[in-house]
C-alpha cells in the first residue's frame, strides 16, 4: 500500500465516524499526516485506478466513503440542507453579539462547522474574548442567549447555541488541551471552524498560534463565511460605553471576580466535579471549557478500528 493511499482510506475513515463521506477535494484538503505532497489531480487519479480503493472505497454522485455504508451520502445532502437554516441562526446572533464588547471572535465549531448537524442538533460557538475578560464574555452571552429563548434543554436541543468552549485572546494556543497524541479530533476541530464574527483578525491569528495542527492537515487552510458579520461606528461606540459601565476601569478586579464567582457558583454539580482533572472541563483564566460529553476519545477509537480493519488487510507478512 503506497502512502498516498493509506493517507486516503485514514482520512475517510475518520469523516466516517460522522457518516459524512468527502469529494476529492475534501479528501486532499484533510488529508491525514501524508508523507508527501499530493495535488488534486494525484488524488482523483489513485482513486480511479487503485485496485485496494477500489476494493474498499465507494464513490456516490462525486462522495466517497468506505463500502457498506450504504446511502450516507443522502444524509449528508439532507443535513447540507439544513445547515442553511441553522447558519441563518447564527448570523442572527452574531449581529447581537458584537454589541457585547467582551466578545472579539465567534465560529461555528463541531458538527455544524462541516454542515452536517442533525435536524434536532444544536449549534456549537466558540468565543475568543477580549483579554481579562473570559467570564464577563461568557456570562453576557449565555444571558443573551437564554433571553431570547436559545438556550438548550434537555427535551428540545433543536437549533439552540451551546456555549461551551470559550479563550482568552491571550492565550491562543489549545494544544495543551488535546487528549494526548491519538486525539485526531482537535486537528479537525481547529481546521473546520468557521468564523462568523472576526473583526479583529483573531481567527487568522488563532490559526496561526495553532499551526501544530498542520503536521496532521498539511493541506488545510482558512475558512470563509460568505455572510461574516462586521463591526460598524455604531457598534464600536456601543462597545466603548457598555464596557465603561459593565468594566468600569477603577473597578476591574472587583467586577471580574464578582461574574467569576457568580457563575462557579451555578455551574452543575457534576461539571464541578470535572473541572481541570482532564481536558474536557478546563476552568481557568485562559480556556473555560465545558464539555462533561467529550467524546474524543470514542470518536479516536472508532477511527482506528475501521483503519485498523482496512490497513491490516494489507499488512506484509
């Protein structure tokens, strides 16, 4: 087996975990630890006239996945589909949110970021804040968004804004957060975001900050919004004085310590108990993330066994 097809059957298993299968582009732009550079045409030409992706690829209406997974490729157009109305949502949003000065950077991150979030699924944000202000950030955002009736319950996820992963523009750096060197995960994650609110930049320099991902995608690169929401004179004189009268300078301290402390008090009894053992609940200055439901390490598990199933067919003796 030459690299460039290990590479190919790594990388749609991976995507298969998610019953999404990928075109040839998709499947050069996440490209998994390839050995050497590979262009567009490489890839379309090793998946006509490989005798094993033959044996072990399907290709549906320009989707390629491993065999037997029958008809994900309708799945994948229908939850398409539905990715118009969610990322409505988002921008609606998004236009509240940059009227929280707090706030410098929001994506889309997880399922939708792919578009491939189920009908019942909820939207995932990630937020940079300005810096020294994470908890003031995160305590306006989920206030806005259990205000207009956005907030996620337990009976009715559908098209509500999970706020659950927040950093500091200080600190841009996440990998100390990733599950160890077998979370494949978090290289997708960071390269599948998508930036709705960017005023600033941040999410380019987020990326850069984070460009270790790159020895896994060699060949990703930036995401656009083609509806990116921008900052005008009135929301930037907004800002100005909303952060005078929430941040008042002479007390800072005293009004960040005030929000921390109100909202570790309300956080969950059994996030409490998760926080900072591992990386699915970091609560710090720099990184407040709240995921009791991290399934990284499921998800890794999954992709090597469907890897280990195909690759060990062709393993010399």
């Amino acid at each position: 087996m030459t690299d460039l097809e290990r590479a190919i059957i790594k990388t749609i298993a991976f995507f298969d975990v998610f019953s999404y299968p990928l075109t040839a582009n998709e499947i050069l732009k996440w490209l998994y630890k390839p050995q050497n550079k590979y262009t567009l045409s490489d890839i379309k030409s090793i998946l006509k006239t490989s005798k094993i992706l033959k044996k072990e690829i399907v290709s549906k209406e320009g989707f390629y996945h491993i065999k037997g997974r029958n008809h994900i490729h309708l799945r994948r157009k229908q939850n398409n589909n539905l990715a118009e109305r969610k990322f409505r949502r988002v921008v609606y949003l998004a236009k509240v949110y940059r009227f929280i000065p707090f706030v410098r950077m929001m994506a889309v991150c997880n399922s939708l970021g792919y578009s491939n979030a189920s009908e019942k699924s909820d939207i995932d944000l990630f937020i940079i804040s300005r810096r020294g202000t994470i908890w003031l950030a995160r305590f306006f955002t989920i206030l806005f968004v259990k205000f207009l009736g956005m907030r996620p319950r337990e009976d009715n996820k559908k098209d509500t804004f999970c706020l659950s992963f927040f950093i500091d523009e200080r600190y841009l750096d996440i990998e100390n957060s990733r599950m160890g060197n077998d979370d494949i995960y978090y290289p997708y994650w960071i390269s599948n975001l998508v930036p709705v609110y960017n005023p600033d930049g941040l999410y380019e320099k987020f990326l850069g900050a984070n460009d270790w991902h790159k020895k896994y995608l060699p060949n990703s690169y930036p995401n656009q919004f083609s509806k990116e929401i921008h900052s005008n004179l009135f929301s930037r004189f907004f800002n100005a004085i909303s952060s005078f009268i929430f941040n008042p300078p002479l007390l800072r301290r005293w009004v960040y310590n005030f929000y921390r402390g109100l909202q570790i008090k309300i956080i969950d009894k059994n996030l409490k108990t998760l926080i900072n053992i591992d990386t699915r609940v970091i609560v710090n200055e720099q990184m407040l993330k709240f995921y009791s439901n991290d399934n990284r390490e499921l998800f890794a598990r999954k992709w090597r066994d469907r890897t280990h199933d195909i690759l060990d067919k062709y393993k010399k003796d």
